[in-house]
C-alpha cells in the first residue's frame, strides 16, 4: 500500500443506504469495516482524514476515526464544509447529528463563507479535497449511483492527470466483511 498521510473519505448518504434511525446496524458495520480500512491506512502513515459533514458515510467515518483502536495513531479527522449553512435545510434531528460530529472534529472550516448559491461551491469543495489529499476512499459503487457519483467523476478526471489513489467500498465488500464476522 503506497503512503498516504492525508485521505478523502466520501460515500453514500444515509437515505441511499436505506439509514433513517441512528441505531440502524448498518452504520455499525460500516463504522466498523472504517475503522478497520483506517488502521491499515494508518500502519502506512495515514495521519488525516478529510471529510465532509453530510449525513451518512462522512459522519460515520468521524466516528471510524475516534474509535479507541486508532488513538495509538493519533489519527485527526478535518470536516471540510462546502458552504455556510449546509445543514439548515435539514430536520431538526439531523441538525443535531450534524453539530454533535462537528464537535467530534479535531478540525473543520467552511470553504465558502455564503450559503449555497451553485454547483460551483460543490465543484471547488472537490478540488480542494483532491489537492489536499493523497488518496480517496469512497464507500460507493458505481452500478449503483448515489450523489457521490460527482466526487467519482472528480477523482476519475483528477487521475487522468495526477497520481491519486482510489479504493472503493461497494455493497458486496461489505457484506463479505459481514458474513465473516460472528459478531454482526
């Protein structure tokens, strides 16, 4: 596995994976197969992770990353938000989700001080993922697309011209990780 000291980690969101209550099993044994993928990462040099804050994957891997099998790491997680306000438009519950993983954070910033205004935030938000990372890991298949089709089609163009690791998480890797585990 090459080096990679900083990774993007993106996915599906909730909906897509069929998550509407925090206590869904699914999201621990996503947060799990995370937490495992991570400390392979981290045996390599992984030191941060950078995220987004939407609902789904890029918070569960926040909880992937301050599980207590990766503080002998002192891996740091970065929430990097598209633009103020990302979550007003949620229900109030999600907001709370949303403010409690901010707050699990050892870093977070908004790229863009205004609300939303186009597809351009979105856009530039990629770009400084991919300029700031060495590599992606993105639970995600592309047979079966969800809104992280954007942040593919990003890194697929990126690689065209920059070296940049991708590793893909799709629903048959986790289901594998799930039938060899007892515990789930």
């Amino acid at each position: 596995m090459k080096s990679i000291t900083n990774l993007w980690v993106t996915g599906y969101r909730a909906y897509e994976l069929g998550i509407f209550t925090a206590n869904d099993p699914k999201i621990k044994i996503i947060t799990t197969y995370l937490t495992r993928t991570l400390q392979n990462y981290c045996e390599h040099g992984l030191k941060w992770v950078l995220t987004g804050g939407q609902l789904g994957v890029e918070q569960y891997v926040v909880q992937a990353v301050k599980q207590p099998v990766l503080a002998p790491y002192q891996l740091q997680v970065a929430i990097l938000l598209p633009f103020q306000n990302m979550q007003q438009r949620w229900n109030e519950k999600n907001q709370q989700i949303f403010f409690q993983t901010l707050q699990r954070a050892d870093f977070y910033q908004i790229l863009s001080p205004q609300p939303y205004q186009n597809p351009r935030q979105f856009q530039t938000w990629q770009s400084f993922m991919l300029h700031h990372t060495q590599g992606s890991l993105l639970v995600y298949d592309p047979e079966y697309p969800g809104k992280t089709k954007y942040e593919y089609q990003a890194i697929q163009q990126y690689q065209a011209h920059v070296p940049y690791d991708l590793q893909l998480i799709d629903m048959y890797d986790l289901q594998d990780f799930v039938d060899d585990q007892p515990s789930f």
